[in-house]
C-alpha cells in the first residue's frame, strides 16, 4: 500500500503567528485519485493544500512525496501544480503566454511548446484565445486558462483550492463535470479544497472531512454521507436531525422518550449518544400507529419535495416529503432501523 | 450661465499663462531692456548656445538627474517591496520615516544636508562639495517618491501571483523578474519620472550641497539674474518650457489613446 500513496503528510503542525492551524495532522493521499478536503473557512483544509504545495513550511512533521521526504523542497522544485482561489493569471500576458509560462521555465523547444500549449487549451475548450488579453476574458474563461496553465506542466498531482467558488452555480457544475473528466483522462491525482459538501460528493473518490485542523473522516462520498463518524460530519454533509439519546443495548438505542430498533452495536451500556437521522428518512404516517408524533409547524416548497418543520414534544424533526401536510397538522412519522445513525458524542461540542 | 464659466476659465488660463506668453515673447526681443518691443531676433538664442556656464550647468543637471534617479528607483522599489511585507506596526512606522523629507521644509533638508556633508568632512572624509554630494542630496529625496509610487502597485497585486510564478517553477528571482516587476512597472516608471523631474527642478537643497566646480541649471539662472537678468535666460527659459509643454502632451496623448483602446476592448467584450 506504502508505494501507491503519492502524497503523505505525518504529524504535521503549522502555526500562524502564534495560533495553531494544524496539530499532528496525517493524511495519506493516493495515486491517481480525486481527494477533496472538505470543511467549513478557517478549518485547516487551504493550509493543507498549502503545505503539500511547499508555500508553508511545517513546525513540525513530514511531508512526503512519493516516498521521499520533501520538507526542505521549494515549491518550484515540487512536482505539483497550483489552481489558485483567485486564479492568480499573470495579467501582462495574453492567454498563450500564461500557459506557457512553466514551459518556457523548463527550457524546451519552442515547436513543443506550442504543441503543448494548443493541447491543453483544446482540453479545456479555449483554442482560438490564445492571443487573448486576461482583462478580455469572463470568469470561466479565467478559470479554464488556469487549470491549463497548471496542467500543461504535466505534474503528478494538481492541488486546486476553491477554483470554481468565483463562479455562478450553473458554470460550477459544468466545470465540475469538467473536472472529473480531465481527471479520469490525464490519469493524475487532484487534490481539491471546498467547503461545499455537494461539490465533494460530486467530483471525489474519497473525501476529507476537516474542522479546526483536524481530520475527521475519510472515505467515499456514499461513506461519508450514509455513515458519518460524528454529528459534525453528518450535520456538515448534507441536512441532519441530531438529538441526544442512550444506547440502551447493542440494537436498542432511547430517543425522544421513546425506545428504537437500530442496527448499531458495540457502545457501552447506557452510553449517551448523538443519533442521526437524515430528513429524508422520516416518513410521514397516520398518527394513530406512528412512534413519533408532532404538529407541522412550518412548510417550505423545495421543488423536488416540502421541506417540514415538525415539532414533536420538544424536538424539532426536519422532514422531507413530496407530500405536504398543512402547518398546524397533527402527525405521525417513522423511521426505519437502518436509517438511524448512532455516533459517539463528541469529546469537543463544536 | 455658459459664457459665465467660460470667461472665468479664460480668466484663470490667462493669470496662468500670461508670464510665460510674456517671456517667451521678450525672449525674441532684439532689446536687452525687458520694457520695450524693438524687433524680432534669434540672437538671444545663438548666445544661449554658445555660453559655456550655461551648457555646462545644463549637462550636470541632466546627468545628476539621471543618476540619482536611476538610483533613487532602485532603492525605493526595493525598500517598498520590503515596507510591504513587514508587520502592520512595522510599516507604517517606516511609512511616517518615508514621508518626513516630503513634509519637511526643503531648507531643512538643504541645510541639515549641508551640515552632514560637512561634519563627514571633519571626520576626515573626503568629500568635496559637487558632484558626489548633489547626486547623494538628490537621492535623499528622491527615494520617498519612488517608494510612495511603487507601494500601491505592490499592495494591489495578488500574493497570490508570485506563489503562481514559483508554483510554475520560477525560483525566488525569477518570480520577482519575471512577475512582480512587469506587474508594478508603471509604479516604478511612474517613480522614476517624477524623481528626474524633481532632481531637474530642485533649487534650494541644491544650492545648499553645490560646490563652484558643480552646478546645476536652477542655480546658475539664480547667479545669472542676481547680476544682470539677461534675455538669454528669457531664451532658456522658453525652450525648457516647450520641451516640458512637448512632454506633457506626448503622455496625455499617449493615455487618452490607451483608454481609448481599453473602452474599445471593454465593448467588444460586452
């Protein structure tokens, strides 16, 4: 397995002036995958990046590549590309000029650069803007000459942090698209940064879960969304219903003053934990046979189903139901075994 | 109302021009008297041409200018790109040390100079007054502007370009040539020009660290006038001011045709 991980960070700290950002963080990052670190601004995940990219130089720990330790390289030595937030396009160049620039750095013939320049603005659909000015291009177009910009260096691995946040929403899933496929082609590994959860579970083969410079899960989009380790990570992907309970017995968990069938086992006795339970796993049933009842407080048209408020002694469940019940309704709903996630209360309430 | 505004205008165009229309007049006047029109000459210009003080001091106020703001920029680029990065405190501590010599009195600067120089020399050092110490005064001065041109340049541009230049394989130098330079260039011209037109047109601190074997243009007009105002300066002042005139309408056609072709792109955009 050792020889398959391009990048490994091993216990790596970074302070900025004093304030931690990252505390022993340990990352393994394997060849040929989309990796996306994913968490809220201020978690950690861009100084990651950073660190892999050789601008910030770790207090302590490790950074290797492919095997080698690669701490003390700068990153003009490094052989990873950067997709800047801001797409950092030189703007005294036009469009040629700007994927170029690695090229020409490397010294190679001037008719394979040319070559190479005209492949990569063909991948990324811009052939015919080569003598463009930056200043005459939109923000997808900027976007695009960026990534080939970084591209055409033909690095190992490709960091790209938040590179589609400028853009509207219909452009982002595009390039998303887009994405994945100059991936898959190139065959090289991209670590990617967002703080959208969507985005991750879009373009990622696995995805790193981080808050506060710490890693809190990694796995595939469907790990990640259907078994998050912790509330923070089921509340941060994707809508979640997390309330207190105790784990009666293995299979047996109290919540709501009520006692539910599970398919989680192995917590200590009467062990106080979060359970979750996604809005689109509570069904709406008839009141008179339902384990959990409230009236509708609040409905929200979502397009593709109502989105409910249903307050239930207490406890505010989010619902998701193509069907809509009026506010002031009086309901009942259920929740099947394999639906309730039971997680370990967290040592540090975020 | 209109010819209101265009009178008062044509008002203030007058008080403004009117000395200058007035010399470069007189300076084709074939009397010495500066009271009366006798006929048109070029004398006073051929004279001009031919007065050895004059030229003289014309070439060294051309070459001090040139080296001292050469240098100037070279200083104030580099201090401005280090005041960028220091700490928030840090710089705007050294900002305040930057705009002194501005603020400053030119008499101040002149004099304390002056007695710099001189206090160097009792120490035994050998400086002479001349060429050596006006250039050192003209760089004194000079660096603020240079440094307070290329600092918003520096503060505008992306950090994240010269992370760019080295994520593309540049090293630190290269980045900086590469990069960071074209991107604060009208900065650092714009430093440049104003050091050699300030360096052209200083008189007071020059005349204070100017020795008998070096001086510049201002200072030997000012000893000139003080005996006997002859219309060759009428003459020299002309020519510096349609040289200047030149200049000045060179660069204003120059950026309306710049902002021309950028409006023209921006449509073309649009």
């Amino acid at each position: 397995m050792k020889e398959e991980n391009i990048v490994s960070l091993r216990n790596i700290s970074v302070d900025f002036d004093g304030d931690p950002i990252l505390t022993g963080l340990d990352l393994d990052i394997r060849d040929k995958e989309f990796v996306t670190l994913l968490g809220p601004s201020g978690c950690g995940k861009t100084t990651t990046l950073r660190t892999i990219g050789g601008f910030i130089t770790p207090k302590s720990g490790d950074v290797f590549f492919d095997g080698v330790r690669i701490n003390d390289l700068p990153p003009h030595k490094r052989h990873v590309n950067t997709v800047f937030q801001r797409y950092a396009l030189f703007p005294h160049l036009n469009v040629f000029e700007n994927v170029e620039f690695g090229l020409k750095l490397q010294k190679l013939p001037e008719h394979e650069r040319r070559q190479r320049v005209q492949e990569m603005l063909e991948l990324v659909n811009l052939s015919g803007f080569e003598h463009r000015n930056i200043d005459q291009l939109s923000g997808g177009q900027q976007q695009r000459v960026a990534i080939a910009r970084a591209l055409v260096n033909r690095p190992r691995v490709l960091l790209l942090d938040e590179p589609l946040g400028a853009l509207d929403l219909k452009l982002r899933k595009e390039m998303q698209i887009e994405l994945k496929r100059m991936q898959q082609s190139l065959e090289i590994t991209f670590v990617y940064v967002t703080h959208d959860q969507e985005e991750a579970l879009t373009m990622s083969d696995t995805v790193v879960v981080m808050n506060d410079g710490d890693i809190l899960q990694v796995g595939t989009p469907q790990d990640i969304y259907n078994e998050p380790k912790n509330a923070f990570v089921a509340d941060f992907i994707g809508e979640s219903n997390i309330v207190d309970g105790v784990m009666y017995e293995d299979f047996l968990v109290e919540f709501a003053g009520r006692k539910f069938e599970c398919v989680d086992k192995g917590f200590g006795s009467l062990e106080r934990v979060d359970v979750v339970i996604r809005p689109e796993d509570l069904k709406i049933v008839d009141a008179k046979t339902a384990p959990l009842t409230g009236v509708v407080e609040s409905v929200i048209f979502k397009g593709v189903h109502y989105e409910m408020i249903v307050d239930a002694h207490g406890y505010k469940w989010m619902v998701h139901s193509t069907a809509c019940e009026e506010p002031g309704t009086f309901v009942g709903m259920e929740v099947r075994p394999f639906d309730i996630h039971i997680m370990h209360k967290m040592e540090v309430e975020g | 109302m209109k010819w209101l505004s265009k009178s008062y205008v044509g008002v203030v165009m007058t008080f403004l021009y009117a000395p200058i229309i007035v010399l470069i007049v007189f300076s084709f006047n074939q009397s010495k008297s500066r009271g009366a029109w006798t006929g048109f000459t070029l004398d006073w210009y051929r004279q001009l041409f031919h007065n050895e003080t004059i030229l003289q001091s014309l070439m060294n106020t051309l070459v001090i200018a040139v080296v001292s703001s050469v240098i100037a920029t070279l200083l104030g680029t580099l201090a401005a790109i280090g005041i960028v990065n220091m700490k928030r405190w840090q710089r705007n501590l050294v900002m305040n040390i930057t705009y002194m010599p501005i603020i400053n009195p030119e008499i101040v600067v002149g004099v304390s100079l002056m007695l710099l120089f001189v206090w160097i020399k009792s120490m035994g050092v050998a400086v002479e007054f001349g060429f050596v110490t006006l250039v050192l005064a003209h760089i004194t001065f000079n660096v603020p502007y240079v440094i307070l041109n290329v600092m918003p340049k520096l503060r505008q541009m992306d950090t994240s370009l010269y992370e760019a230049a080295q994520d593309l394989g540049c090293n630190p130098r290269q980045a900086f040539f590469k990069v960071v330079v074209p991107e604060i260039l009208p900065g650092i011209i714009s430093g440049f020009l104003m050091s050699f037109t300030y360096s052209l047109d200083d008189f007071i601190i020059s005349y204070f660290v100017s020795g008998p074997t070096s001086q510049t243009l201002p200072i030997t007009i000012y000893s000139m006038t003080r005996r006997k105002v002859s219309p060759e300066i009428n003459a020299l002042s002309a020519i510096i001011f349609v040289v200047v005139l030149v200049v000045l309408l060179a660069v204003n056609i120059h950026d309306a045709h710049k902002e021309r072709e950028s409006r023209m792109k921006a449509r073309a955009r649009a």
